[in-house]
C-alpha cells in the first residue's frame, strides 16, 4: 500500500519540518538533560563518598592494633643453649600481654595419649556373640552379638565425633600369632588415661579391658621454669607468665633459656600502616578540587577536619605534661605528608614504652582519639558517610522517574507534531492537485476557444 503524501516531509511543501520537529524537541529536552546532569553528579558524589570511606576504613583497620597499645607491645621470643644437632625441646610464643624477660626451661617430660589393648581373638570378621554397652569416658557405645572385632572398632569410632565424642579411637590389631585384639587410643594426652566401664553386661571383660594390656601408658608433660616444676596433662602450658604459652616438644637433660624482647620493628611496620593511610586520606581529600564530585563539600572538609584534630592534638599525659606525634617520630610537612622515622621511632619504644603507649594507644592518646572519630564516621545514621551515600543513592531513583515522566510527554509532542504537520502537508498536497487540475482545464477550455 502505497504510504500517504503527508508521510513524507516536505514533498508537497519544500519544508523540512521533520527537522523542524527534531529540533523544537531538542529544545523541550533541556530539563531533561539538566535532570540527566543531576543523576550522573549524584552517582559520582556518591561514588566519591565510598571512595572517601574505603580511605577511613583503612585509616580505622591501621589504627585498630595501636588504639590500647596491642600493636606496641609486641614480643619476640629466642632460645639459646641447645648444642647444635639437639632437636628442639620447647616451643614458646607471646601474646600482647607478655613481657620481656629472660627465664630458664628444661622440658622433663611430654605429654602421652593412653593406648590400651584388649584380649585376642582368633578372627577380626567373625561375630564374638558379645552384646552389652561398652563405657568409654562415660560415653556408652552400643555392641550387638552379631558384631565382630572390627564392627566393635568402627562403632567406637563412629562415636568418637564432635564435642560429644568418647574421647577415644580404636583399631584392630594383627599380633605376630596371627590373632587380633582390639586397641583403643586416647585422643587426648594426661596421665589420667581413659575411664572403661561397661552397663553389667561383661562386655568389658569379655573383650578383655577390665584389665588390658597397657600398650603406653598415659602421661603428663612437665617443665622446670626457673628451677619451679610444672605439671600438664597436655604438652601446652599457659598462664606461667602473662602472655606467654610454653610447649613441651622433647625432653631433654638441657636447659634452654627463652628470652622475650620487645619486637620494636613489629610496633614500627604497625605504625608505618597508620602512616601510609593518612597519606592516602590526604591524597583523596586533596584530589576533591575543581570539578571533582566532592570539591568544596562541607561535610568531607568537616569529617577531614576532625580526624586532624584527633590526630595532631596534643595528648595529656597528666601532670601538665603534653606529647605530640614527633615525640614519637612521626612527622608531617608543611603539604600535609606524613612520615616515619622509624629508628627514632623504635629509640623511643626501647626507651620509654609507656610514652609511646600513651601518646598512640593510651585512654587520651591519638589512636584511641583517632579510632573514636573514624568509628562515628563509618557508623549509620544523621551525618555517617553511609547515611550521605544513601542518602545520595535515594535521590537517583526520583530523578530518573521524573525524567522518564518528561521522556514520555515529549515523545506525545512529537507523535502530537508529527499528526499536525502531516495533515498540513496533505493538505497542500490536495490544494496543488486540485490548483494543476484547474489549470489544465483552463489551458484545455482556451485552446478549444482559438479553433
């Protein structure tokens, strides 16, 4: 079907005005593109406010070990005294609580699990005909006379699982007879051993444990400290020194001496963290000028602000006496950059540890003071940088309906336009018809006049 004359602009009139109705819409469409606008700024002010908050997060994860003093009170421990070849015969590691010091330990003993073996059997697939309740460390573990010696074993261990286990595993064993007898392991160490007992039913004496073999007897671990002996029924000792744990590995005639000393360069790498985040802090805020989505925004220059103050405020040390970051080493230029002396730094560590636990990690020192802001910053609600994204994250929505609402009525305009100049145009496309008609029938009438 051959489309109507008014489709097609211009034929009849010499006028472009499917150009003319592109660019009036173009026109119509400055709110839209000013909403447009508004969308893509908010996105990247919002966009601006995660990358400000992954900077104080950051700020917050370096400050966590040095808010309280973990971070400085680090320890390393070192064991001198064992001739060379000599296995190692206690192991030591130091909590934050721990103290440097020197102590003596000699490993006397280590700890063993209980292994116990029943009476032999002539088969380890053959039903024994024994049925009853076996107790292990008061767990009972169900036998039927159709089990046989390594049935018996796989229920043991099938209830050695969990929190509520017996305590024990067990196997078969081939004795060089060619018979087996059951063999239960304990799963923990101590002298204690494990506790066997049946429901009345003799299945305890049937397999032979009212009085088993003692394959290795169970056994306490024990250490001499500085002359005092000490006793565990595992081979872990704590609670000897504040933050120390002492594991008896091999014993030994030799006596070992275990040194603990403040791991300064540990405390530094923990300081230079903080250093390096306050950097990038500083590099995204000043980065904010110009055109950026958060240039000239109040609520960055305040939240900047504040963990400025809690960082280069003097700290009160009680008794009119005051410390600031370069007592420690810490130093900032005069562009905001700051830096670590780290032999200075560790200097005042082995110097005056207390000083620097106050002036990082004290109840008024910088990394508390610091943590507490950054803290506020990252929480939720009125004035959290979580409540700013979303904030800015909840306006998108409402922007971009607003201009598909704006969107839809000019797409009416135009298919409104469109209708209108089309009519016009088949409209003159009738009026020219019926004006070449006319004429053609003049021109015919005046010819027919001359002959």
């Amino acid at each position: 079907m051959a489309e109507p004359i008014g489709s097609f602009s211009g034929l009849a009139s010499g006028i472009q005005w499917q150009d003319m109705i592109d660019q009036m819409i173009q026109i119509e469409r400055a709110p839209i593109r000013r909403l447009e606008a508004r969308v893509t700024s908010t996105k990247a002010e919002a966009t601006a406010w995660k990358a400000f908050k992954a900077n104080v997060q950051a700020l917050r994860d370096a400050l966590a070990g040095l808010a309280g003093g973990s971070a400085l009170r680090a320890v390393t421990t070192s064991i001198r005294g064992l001739p060379e070849g000599t296995p190692a015969t206690v192991s030591v590691t130091a909590g934050a609580d721990a103290q440097p010091g020197t102590v003596r330990v000699r490993t006397v003993a280590v700890a063993r699990a209980e292994k116990l073996g029943g009476a032999v059997f002539a088969e380890r697939d053959a039903a024994l005909g024994i049925a009853g309740e076996l107790h292990i460390n008061g767990r009972a573990v169900t036998i039927s006379a159709t089990d046989s010696l390594s049935q018996i074993a796989a229920s043991i261990n099938a209830a050695n699982t969990g929190t509520e286990g017996v305590g024990a595993s067990a196997t078969v064993l081939r004795t060089p007879e060619g018979e087996y007898r059951l063999v239960l392991t304990s799963a923990t160490t101590g002298a204690a051993g494990m506790s066997l007992a049946d429901d009345g039913s003799g299945v305890l004496a049937a397999l032979g444990l009212d009085a088993p073999t003692v394959i290795t007897a169970g056994a306490d671990a024990q250490l001499e400290i500085d002359g005092a002996l000490y006793t565990s029924a595992s081979n872990t000792f704590e609670g000897i020194l504040d933050g120390v744990t002492f594991t008896a590995t091999f014993a030994s005639e030799y006596e070992v001496e275990v040194e603990l000393t403040r791991d300064t360069t540990k405390a530094a790498e923990s300081v230079k963290q903080l250093v390096d985040a306050l950097n990038e802090l500083a590099k995204f805020v000043k980065s904010q000028t110009g055109s950026a989505p958060l240039a000239g925004n109040g609520p960055l220059r305040s939240m900047h602000s504040g963990l400025r103050s809690a960082l280069l405020d003097d700290v009160d040390l009680g008794d009119g006496r005051t410390a600031r970051l370069s007592t420690i080493g810490i130093e900032v230029d005069r562009n905001g950059t700051y830096s670590l002396d780290a032999e200075r730094f560790e200097a005042a560590l082995r110097s005056d540890p207390r000083l620097v636990e106050e002036v990082l990690g004290g109840s008024a020192g910088i990394g508390t003071r610091m943590l507490e802001t950054a803290d506020r910053y990252l929480g939720y609600g009125n004035g959290s940088i979580d409540g700013l994204i979303s904030d800015l994250e909840g306006r998108v929505p409402g922007i971009e309906n607003r201009i598909a609402s704006l969107e839809s009525r000019l797409d009416d305009r135009r298919a409104n336009l469109v209708r209108r100049f089309a009519a016009l145009e088949q409209a003159l496309a009738q009026a020219q018809s019926q004006s070449a008609w006319l004429a053609s029938q003049l021109t015919a009438f005046q010819g027919a006049g001359r002959s």
